[in-house]
C-alpha cells in the first residue's frame, strides 16, 4: 500500500504527465529557448512544473521547494524537490526516456520519492523502510558479481561541461565490463538500477533534482550509493556511484584509481612553482640584460659576481681552478710500494 505523500506525489505527476504526453506528439510546436549546448527548457518543462507546483503546493502550502527551472522558494524545514522532465533532450528529440521527479525531503535526507515517465506509463516510488516499486512490482537490484557480466550506466558531458578525465574512464569500464550505456535520464538511470536492468551506474556534475528519487529506489533495492572516491554520498555531492552491493567496490576502485592518476599528472603541478616575473641582470663588466626568473621581483636588478665573461671555466684562465692532484692519483702515489699476498 502506498503512502499517504506517495498518493499525493502520483496525483501531481500523472496529472503533469498528460502534459508532456501530448506535447511528445507535437515536438514540431514546441518552442525551445537554450539555455546552454545540449540544455534546453521548453514550453513543456515551464508547464509541467507549474502543474506539479499547483498542486502540490495545494497539499504543502508551507513547504520549500527546489526546483530545476524556478530555482528555490522559501518554506519550513520540509523540502519537496521537483525536476519537470529529467531528459529534456531526449525528449525533444523524440526519444521516450524522459521522467518527472518529485521527491520529499527532511533533514537533508531524502525520504520518499517518484519518477513518472508518462510516454511508457512507468511510475517508480519509493519510501523510506517501503521498498521500491515499478507500478505494482517490488524492484531489487541485480545479483552479478562478476564485472565483466554487468552492464553500466553513465552520463556523457555535452557542450562545455567536460568531465576531467572521462575519457580513461570509459575506457577502463567499456574494456572491464559488459558495456556502457548513455541513456539521458540520471533518474531513470538509478531506477533501472534499482530493478537490476543496469548493475551499476555514475556521473558527475550532477543536481540534486537529478538524482533525489533515484537515490533512494537504489537504496530501498538493497543498492548502495556513494561518491565517486568511494566516501558517503550527501545531498551537496556532484558525483555518484551506484550499484549492486557485490560490484560497487570494484566499480569505485576503478574511478578512483583512475581519478587519482589523473590528479597526479595534472593537479600536483598545478601552483607548486613559483611565477616568473621580468629582472635585469647586470654581468661583472656592466653590460645589462632581461630575462624571465623566480627571483625577486617584477623589475629588479640582479648584479652579478662570477658569470661567463669573468669565470675561469668560460674564459680559460686558472684563478680559483683546483690544479692538485685527484684522488686517485693521491692513492696511488700513497700505496705505491703495497703488495697483496695472494
């Protein structure tokens, strides 16, 4: 039985969903302002969340509410986030893997949550201690535990939004494992990690409203979650991590090492040396050059006492040169007369 919060959630996206379904057959009337490359609000995202904040807001007045495209309006301590379709691109372009996110949360802690995809009538909830469900059916997370077996879940950047050493690490997981699947949505992403039909799932850059209700369907599957270094996962993590309990060690070892690796070639040179700066250098007969150095500062002068036109090694003479006899030499000169019995 569901939930009293989870009855009132459904009601809000289904009714919200009847307006991104019909607008999924009018693609070729939306208008669509960019909000960056690859991001895009439509007319549909703005009336979607204004649906699901009518009603909502009929049910919790007093609540905060977070949201992708309205940003944050002001309540009590109770949170209700609010992504109006997570997969915006697919859904523009025509593609059904799209998601309306509502979740509830307390004490920076995410207790119950729903993903409406209205296009293939799938309705994925979840409560704290209530399990995780698909329509009528219990989910659990898969069972694999071998990693060339799994299949695993990603998102790719887009635009601007590069990910620092994404590259490795799609190569590290496409060669080690099942395959690699981009398809869109984080949220349904860790739904379908929540059912087993991906064993494991990460991303950077991420929202809160991205992740919120997908979270806690892993969670209730008897999933696990983390950051990507392999440390608890919070509500002001970008990154996460999500599996089976039998990979997710394996999985995590493999984005950090690989993320460590990445920090080494590049992070420990970032700011160790100093900057350099433009002084003039004055050599021992008064001639005067610039050159670039760590010394001083920005313009001053630096008056040389030994340089190539006074030392001895450049000009060929002897002063200051040490002209006695090497070591060897000494020894030799010293044990001249010894005789080893053999």
């Amino acid at each position: 039985m569901q939930p009293a919060v989870i009855n009132i959630f459904e009601k809000a996206v289904k009714k919200a969903g009847k307006i991104l379904l019909r607008d999924f057959g009018e693609l070729e009337n939306l208008q669509i302002q960019s909000k960056s490359v690859g991001d895009f609000v439509t007319n549909a995202d703005i009336k979607v969340e204004k649906t699901l904040l009518e009603t909502l807001k009929y049910y919790y007045p007093d609540y905060t509410y977070i949201t992708e495209e309205t940003g944050e309006i002001k309540g009590d301590e109770n949170t209700i986030i609010i992504d109006p379709i997570d997969g915006t691109s697919n859904f523009i372009h025509g593609i059904p893997h799209v998601g309306i996110i509502v979740a509830k949360m307390t004490n920076d802690e995410i207790t119950d949550g729903v993903i409406y995809n209205p296009i293939l009538n799938e309705f994925f909830w979840s409560s704290k201690g209530k399990g995780s469900w698909c329509n009528n059916s219990r989910l659990r997370v898969s069972n694999r535990q071998i990693f060339s077996d799994c299949l695993i879940g990603t998102g790719l950047p887009f635009g601007e939004r590069i990910y620092k050493n994404y590259l490795s690490e799609i190569d590290e997981i496409l060669k080690s494992s099942a395959g690699i699947r981009r398809l869109g949505s984080a949220g349904l992403d860790l739904a379908y990690v929540a059912s087993g039909k991906l064993d494991g799932f990460w991303e950077k850059d991420l929202n809160l409203w991205d992740v919120s209700t997908g979270i806690l369907l892993v969670k209730e599957a008897g999933g696990k979650i983390s950051k990507i270094d392999g440390n608890e996962w919070k509500i002001k993590s970008r990154d996460l991590v999500a599996s089976n309990n039998k990979i997710h060690n394996e999985l995590v070892k493999k984005l950090t090492l690989l993320w460590n690796l990445y920090k080494y070639k590049t992070g420990m040179k970032k700011d160790i040396h100093p900057k350099y700066h433009e002084i003039n250098v004055v050599m021992t007969d008064g001639s005067t050059f610039k050159t670039r150095s760590t010394w001083g500062k920005e313009g001053d002068t630096l008056k040389l006492e030994i340089d190539s036109k006074s030392h001895p090694a450049w000009t060929g003479g002897k002063a200051g040169l040490n002209e006695s006899e090497g070591q060897v030499a000494r020894f030799q000169k010293r044990f001249k007369g010894l005789k080893i019995n053999k």
